[in-house]
C-alpha cells in the first residue's frame, strides 16, 4: 500500500515543479490585492485601489487553478506512459 502512495506522489513530482512559477505568481499577486486593499482613509479615491485590487486578487485566482491545471495534467500524462525520472526509479525497484 505504501508503494502505490509513493507511486501517487512521484508521478505528481514533475508537474508541481511545472506548476511552481503559477503557485509563486498566484502568492505575490495576493501580497499585492492584499497591500492594496489596507486603505486606511476613506475618501472618493480609495474606490480605485479597492476594485485594483479586487481585479489582481481575480488574476491570482486564475493563476492558482492554472497551477492545478498544469499539475493535473502532468499527472495524467506521467502515469499513463508510465515515466518516472530514472532516480526514483532506482530507489523504488
């Protein structure tokens, strides 16, 4: 059982390395929507930093299903030709 869990995990391994610059994009596009939405003040002008920020915290959404995406996908195409780097595969057989 551990084995087949070892096997989930390796062949999951190159698409979360694909799939590491749309989680790092999705993050600093959320500090970003974040620094922009701690507006203290209240006036007429802080409507524009608000809905920039709601905008950039959209894009970080779609950055973050992007990465699930491209990991998912490179899942499916792992397992089904059967790849693994020759690394893990020296240590699992």
């Amino acid at each position: 059982m551990m084995e087949k869990i070892y096997l989930f995990m390796m062949y999951g391994l190159r698409g979360f390395i694909r799939a590491l610059p749309f989680l790092f994009l999705s993050l600093v596009l959320i500090f970003i929507s974040n620094k922009l939405y701690s507006i203290n003040e209240v006036s007429i002008y802080t409507i524009m930093p608000i809905s920039i920020s709601k905008g950039i915290m959209l894009l970080a959404l779609c950055s973050f299903v992007a990465a699930i995406i491209v990991w998912i996908y490179n899942w499916i195409t792992d397992y089904r030709s059967d790849y693994l780097p020759n690394w893990i595969r020296r240590e699992l057989y």
